[in-house]
C-alpha cells in the first residue's frame, strides 16, 4: 500500500485529491498538508500537517515520521496571481518542486508535480498543440512549470526518482474555488449561474480554450502514477485535455438549462493576454496511448453534473 504525502492539499485540486486517495489507499495512507490550517471533513479522516514546502525540512520530517513513499506536489501560485506578484510565483513553484525531488532522491519517493497549458506560449501551436513543441511561455507561471518539466526529467535521467507529470488545461470543479489562475472564469460562471446571478466574463467572447473537469483530472492523476513505468515514453510531462471551448460556448451551454441567465464581459487585459498564448486546444495521443488516459466529460455533462450540484447547495 502507498503512503502519500500531498503538499498544497487545501487548494482546488488537493481539497479533492485528499478525498480521491484516502478512498483509494486508506485515510491513514494519505497524509494531507498546506501552509494554510486545514479543516472539515476530507481532512479530518486522517492524518494532516502543517507544512510551508518551500522549507525543505518540513518535508523531509513529514516524510521521515510517516514513512512516505509517493509525494503529490500541488503548491504553487497561479497563472494571473503569479503574474502579479512573480517572485512569489518563482519561490513557490520551484521551492516546492526542488525541494520535493530533493526529498524524494533522498528518502527514495515518486513525485507527482502537475504543469500545465501554461507551460506553452505564442510561438506554440495552438491547435492540436504536440505532446513535444516549442515551450517559450511568456509568463512567470509559465516559466515555473517548464523548469519544473525540465528538472522532473533531470531527477528521473540522472537519480532514478520516479517523476511523473501531466499539463492540465484548466480545471472546472464544485468543491474548492480555484486559486487564481486564468481560467477560473469557467468555474466562475457555474456559481453565478447556480446562484441567480449575472456573470461578468473576463476573458473575450471567442477566447478558446482547453478544459478538464475535475474528475477527469484527479483519475488522470492517480492513473498516471499507477502506470506501469515500462510503458511511459515521455513522463514530464503529458498534455492531457478533454474538451475546449470559448466564453460564448459555455455560456450558451448554461443557457440550454438557465434560460434566463446573463452574461456580460470585462475584459482583464492581463488574463486575456495569458489566454491568448495559451493553446487552444492540446494533442494528448501520448498520454491515452502510454498509460490510457480517457477523459469521461464533454461539456454538456460536466454543465448537467455542475448545474445539478451546485443548484442544490444554492437552492433557497
Ligand atoms: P490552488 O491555488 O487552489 O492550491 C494551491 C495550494 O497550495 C493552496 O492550498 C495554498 O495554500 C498552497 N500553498 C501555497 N503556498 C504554499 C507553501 N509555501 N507551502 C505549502 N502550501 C502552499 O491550486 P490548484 O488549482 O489546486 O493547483 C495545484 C497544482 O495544479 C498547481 O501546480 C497548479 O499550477 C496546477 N494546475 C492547476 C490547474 C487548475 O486549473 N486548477 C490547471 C493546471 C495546473
Ligand atoms: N487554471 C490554471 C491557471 O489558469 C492553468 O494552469 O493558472
């Protein structure tokens, strides 16, 4: 059985991955940890720390105490934060990577890091943007994830750690709200459409791109890490997608269930000018044909699934 320390648990995906593991692997197997306090129910099954994972010690003592053999490494800044504050951005996208590879040469752990669409930029393909393309991002974020990509596979080649690594688009999910990035729109919108409430868009009508819902993403995650290694050709990291779609496609998807739901822009010129070198949408055969990844939403069911969840938590 695996004992799984995850770093940034408390954030969109962690808050959900906590829960995917813990049924998977046994609450006492999965030891959940943030810089922020967690609490509620997903954390209170098992076993949680406190750690600040640009601090390399904090690591290696939780890895020490529990014995921990897989690391999934979710701190990090995202895209339109990061963008506002890139030192930030840096310090904790490659302390957190560095340090958890570290950790993982010494103590003999995988490491799960995700990247991301932002590991792209204008001089990319956008549409049916290759597994192995031209990777010039032109944000911080961006620059955190493809020296992630690249010191991944430096672990891997030169110590043996075993490294995996999806490119997540972005990610749509009912639990958590996401942390700052540049398609929290897509997240957004259902909450004001659930709520009653006019939604004010802040990317531009035709702004295509790449999406996954989350439970799409979390088995793309633990499939990852489950695949037999001697299959994987690439490993950091793979472009993984599911459906893509621009401002108006989703909206006049809620639309189809929420006749009267409104929508405005207002465009932010510094989300809409990282979206805008963001691919439209990713090739992801090698990640299907590798380790068989197979996404289950399209659009019109990841719309019914969050329009029915959210539509009872919000219901009067
Ligand atoms: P999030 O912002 O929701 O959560 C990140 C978590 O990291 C937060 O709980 C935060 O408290 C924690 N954190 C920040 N600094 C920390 C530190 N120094 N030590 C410990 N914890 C710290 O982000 P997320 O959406 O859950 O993303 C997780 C990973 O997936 C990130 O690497 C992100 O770039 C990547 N990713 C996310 C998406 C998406 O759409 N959510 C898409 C592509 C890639
Ligand atoms: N959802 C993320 C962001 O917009 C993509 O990596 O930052």
């Amino acid at each position: 059985m695996k004992k799984i320390l995850i770093l940034g648990a408390g954030g969109q995906i962690g808050s959900e991955l906590s829960a995917r593991l813990r049924d998977i692997y046994g609450n006492d197997n999965v030891i959940c940890s943030d810089l922020r306090p967690l609490s509620g129910p997903i954390y209170e099954r098992g076993p949680i720390e406190r750690i600040d994972s640009t601090q390399i010690m904090q690591i290696a003592a939780a890895v020490k105490k529990h014995n921990i053999d897989t690391i999934y490494n979710l701190a990090a800044i995202l895209s339109a934060t990061a963008e506002l504050n890139p030192m930030l951005g840096w310090n904790v996208g490659i302390g957190s990577l560095v340090n958890s590879l570290e950790v993982a040469r010494l103590f003999g752990c995988a490491v799960f890091t995700p990247s991301s669409i932002g590991a792209f930029g204008p001089s990319t393909p956008l549409d049916g943007t290759p597994q192995d393309t031209i990777q010039r991002p032109g944000t911080i974020y961006g620059v955190t994830k493809v020296t992630g990509e690249l010191l991944s596979d430096y672990y891997f080649k030169r110590f043996g750690v075993d490294t995996r690594s999806v490119r997540f688009p972005g990610l749509i999910s009912n639990v958590t709200l996401p942390g700052g990035g540049t398609t929290d729109y897509a997240v957004e919108i259902y909450y004001a459409a659930a709520k009653g409430e006019k939604f004010i868009c802040p990317l531009g009508k035709d702004t295509m791109l790449d999406m996954m819902y989350m439970p799409d993403a979390l088995d793309a995650a633990i499939n990852l890490m489950e695949a037999d290694p001697s299959k994987l050709i690439h490993r950091n990291s793979f472009n993984v997608a599911a459906m893509h779609f621009t401002p108006e496609e989703i909206y006049a998807e809620i639309k189809k269930h929420k006749p009267e739901f409104q929508m405005e822009y207002n465009v932010d010129p510094i989300k809409q000018s990282i979206a805008d070198s963001w691919p439209n949408w990713m090739d992801d055969s090698c990640a299907r044909n590798e380790w068989g990844f197979n996404p289950k939403f399209d659009l019109a069911a990841m719309t019914v699934d969050m329009l029915d969840i959210l539509g009872k938590r919000y219901s009067k």
